[in-house]
C-alpha cells in the first residue's frame, strides 16, 4: 500500500512539474522571465525533487521494518 501511495505522489509531481512548465512557457511568451523569476523556478523544481526524494526514502525505510 506505502508503494502505491509513493507512485500517486510521483504522478502528482509530474503533473504539476508539466502544469508548471506550461505555465512557464505561456508567460514567456507574453513576456520574458526575468533571471530572478527563472532562477526561483529552477530552485523550486529542484525542492520538490528533493521533497519527493527524501518521501520515497521515507516509505522505503518503513517498509524495510
């Protein structure tokens, strides 16, 4: 169950991470980010990995027990 529960939350990531990129993308066209707006992106992305990542260590170790 702890493994489906990982998976869920790996799909939901994707879909924001795609949501996200969408969004990005349609506010570069009407106006370019700035390099402050991008780098706060980058740095998000790279949180929610590492969130994801520590919760999937989580569960495995769980598990394990």
């Amino acid at each position: 169950m702890g493994h489906s529960q990982y998976n869920e939350q790996d799909e939901l990531q994707k879909y924001l991470e795609e949501k996200a990129k969408q969004e990005q993308e349609k506010e570069q066209k009407s106006e370019p980010l700035s390099a402050y707006d991008a780098c706060v992106l980058k740095e998000s992305a790279k949180i929610h990995e590492l969130i994801a990542e520590a919760q999937g260590e989580t569960l495995e170790s769980s598990k394990d027990e």
